[in-house]
C-alpha cells in the first residue's frame, strides 16, 4: 500500500526499476553494434549495454521541469519520437500521459518539483505491455496543452514538450475526463479460462500495485510491487507443487492492473479463493508484523479504514478514471450469497492468520481487521488480503528480501489454503482409512 508522496523518491525507484529490466535485457542480448561518431544517444545506449534497435522500445534519457508563474513545463528527451496523448482526470486533479511503452534511462535530478508550480508531484511506469504512463499530480488546475515533439538539436535526443498553463477550477473541469476513444480501451479484454481443471481447486493470487504503480518501498529501494511480484509467484509454485490447484496470478509482471480488472480477472478465471499480497509501511517505524485483511462494510478500527483508503488509491495513482464509478470504498451491497463468501473469507482469514507465526512475525494486536477493500469485493469469491509485513521497519524489510522468507511465508499460506479447501484433512483421512 501506499499514501501521499510521490516525489523524487519513486522517480528514482522507477529508474531502479528501469535499470533492473534493462539489465535483464542486457544479459540476455548480444552486444550492440558500435554506434557512429557524434551520435550522444547512441553513445548512451552503447555505453549501457543497450541496443534500441533491437528492443524496438524509445530510451527515456532526460526528464526536465521548468516551472514560471507562466506554465509548468516538462521536457522528456528520447531516442526516438513518439506518439503522446494528454488528459486530465479531475479527484483528485491530475494530468495523464500516455506513450508507447519506454525504457525509462534518466540520469541526474532536474526535476523536482518545488511545490510552488501547479506539479506536485509526479510519476512514470508501465501502465500495462506496450503502454507507458506518466502522471502528474496538480496543485492547482492546468490547461494541458497538446504535447510537441522537437527534433534533436545541439547534442539533445529527440525531446517531447508538456506544457501545463494555469487555469480556473471551472475551465479544469470542463475539460477533465477519459478520453472517448480510450474508455472502450480501458477494459482490457482477458481470455476466459475453463474452469476448476480437472477439479482442481482454482486459486487466485493478486500481487498488489504494479508498473506506474509501484507501491510502498522499503529503505534498501525494494518496491512493494516487486516484492509482492516474488511472493506470488512462490506462492504458484508451492500450491501447483501439490497437484491440487490451478493457479492464476492477476499479474505475473510488472504491469499496472485495475483494482477492477483484478476482480474481474479472478471471476473471469472461475476462482474458488482470491488472496491479496501487500506489504505495509507506516510513519512509526517500529510497527511490523503481517496482517489479514477482510471486506466490511465498516471498517473494523480507524487504521484498517485509512488501510483501505490507501490500497483503493492505486486507481488514482495509476491515472485510471473513476468518474463514471461508485466510490469503490462506498456501497458495499452485502446479499446472502455474500454474506456466505464473507463467513468463508473471514474463516480463511483466521487460517492464515493462525498459520503465519511459524514463517514470519505477526502483529501482536488485532492482526485479523476488516475494511472497505475494492480488491476483495468479488461477491462469490472468498477473499482476503494480506499485508506481509512493513518495508517501514528495519526488521521485517531485512527478512522480507530473503528468499528464505519467500519460501517460508509461501509455505505458511499454501498450508492456509490447503486447510480452506480441507484438502489436508482430507489426505489425512485418506491415510487413516488406508487398511
Ligand atoms: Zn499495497
């Protein structure tokens, strides 16, 4: 989860997130070809063990934010040109862009916002394959000029212009709002799968945040995305070791999914349980522990309500438009039907929960909570969301990035899970009755 400030921090943790991928590119991918005298993108690229051309993906190598009482205006030096387009979303108030997908190379700091300008604050990622996203949190209402690109000139790449002018809050509203021909778009189509294979037991396991969403992070860089990323995928591993599940992820990289999509994507797939995986941060930095999350109506104390808030925000962040939504934390309709996945949810919870202390440390109090979660609205699937830990805390961040750990927390919730399905007391039996 994650709350407030996007600064400078997660530029530079995007860019580490960048740097990994772009080493992974690196290694698996011969050495470039020499690029000509003269050419300072190509020498960049050279020098980075990259090779665009055969990446076929624009290198981001600058990022620039002029600020005057004029406009607010950003510049993104890049390899290649490409097609932008700007929007502005309104609650909170925000400027959208969106690109091919990049390969986000900055180096140096120009860019921090001072706070006085109508930026706040900012942030770039993948927003799903093939698609990045950079998005501008406002302090006042802009006007959004349609983005430029200029040809590369005197030792610059190729440079793409966002000019932010003021404007009222009426002018803003009248003209924020998703795109018409992007709102079909926003779906993402998912295949449907069959379901309950060969009556396996279909498991959904949700990795939380994601691409322009990265989360909370911890002090060594670590990304709540990528760490929960980890965990699932453990997590698959051990279940589908049994033999007893079908296992679907909602993501199996870095990409920015809908809290929506996720449910979607977890009815689509037919799944019988959907686990939520976060980590945890907060101003006190003694706090650790891991947590179990179920949905309520209200709120089960004022840290699960402020919990849920933040978790929900990660379709704010992300620049998704909730305009034509209820507020996903309001109106949670509970009929039976779900009133009989929330008891299973709740027991589930209880499972983990009694579980957990033999991988990793748990809260002390109250670890078991309940609040208005979006992820976990799935009516006919028992849901819970669990926040493994704080990246906050020395500890529990130190713990958190063993692999050791991995293995013993994916260990400890698959045992959840088997219980759930009574799946252990079921071998069990069968053994007992072996003559
Ligand atoms: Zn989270």
């Amino acid at each position: 989860m994650h709350l407030g400030p996007f600064r400078m921090r997660d530029k530079g943790l995007a860019l580490v997130c960048a740097l990994v991928l772009a080493s992974l590119h690196a290694a698996a991918q011969p050495l470039p070809v020499p690029n000509p005298k003269n050419d300072p993108i190509g020498a960049l690229i050279q020098s980075q063990g990259l090779d665009k051309k055969q990446q076929n993906i624009a290198i981001v190598i600058g990022l620039k934010l002029e600020e005057s009482a004029q406009k607010s205006r950003f510049v993104v030096e890049l390899s290649d040109p490409v097609e932008a387009r700007i929007f502005t979303l309104s609650g909170p108030n925000r400027v959208v862009i969106d690109l091919p997908e990049l390969l986000w190379r900055v180096s140096g700091d120009n860019s921090r916002p001072s706070g006085k300008s109508a930026v706040k604050s900012y942030r770039y990622g993948l927003f799903r394959k093939g698609n990045s996203r950079f998005v501008i949190d406002l302090n006042a209402p802009v006007k959004a000029e349609a983005p430029r690109i200029l040809p590369p000139e005197g030792g610059s790449g190729f440079r793409l212009v966002i000019d932010l002018a003021p404007a009222t809050p009426a002018e803003f509203l009248a003209h924020a709002g998703w795109p018409k021909e992007l709102q079909q778009a926003e779906a993402v189509p998912r295949t449907r799968l069959p379901a309950g294979a060969n009556g396996r037991h279909v498991v959904v396991i949700d990795a939380g945040h994601g691409g322009v969403d990265p989360g909370t992070h911890g002090q060594s860089g670590v990304l709540e995305k990528d760490l929960v990323l980890a965990v699932a995928k453990q997590l698959r591993k051990t279940l589908e070791a049994t033999g007893r599940y079908r296992v679907q992820l909602t993501r199996d990289s870095d990409v920015f999914i809908p809290l929506r999509e996720r449910v979607n994507i977890a009815r689509a797939a037919r799944g019988d349980l959907f686990v939520s995986l976060h980590a945890d941060s907060n101003d006190h930095r003694e706090i650790r522990g891991a947590s179990v999350y179920t949905l309520s109506e209200d709120a089960s104390d004022r840290e699960a309500a402020i919990l849920a808030e933040k978790e929900n925000m990660s379709d704010v962040i992300a620049g998704v438009d909730l305009s034509g939504e209820n507020n996903p934390v309001a109106s949670i309709l509970i009929d039976l039907a779900q009133r009989d996945t929330m008891n299973r949810s709740l027991r589930f919870a209880e499972t983990v929960i009694a579980g957990l202390p033999t991988a990793t440390s748990v809260q002390p109090v109250k670890p078991h909570r309940s609040a208005g979660f979006a992820v976990l609205k799935a009516p006919d699937i028992p849901s819970a969301l669990i926040e493994l830990g704080y990246l906050t805390n020395v500890r529990d961040e130190s713990e958190m990035l063993t692999e050791a750990w991995r293995v013993k927390v994916a260990k400890s919730i698959a045992a959840a899970i088997e219980a759930h399905f009574g799946d252990r007391a079921t071998s069990g039996n069968r053994q007992a009755s072996v003559p």
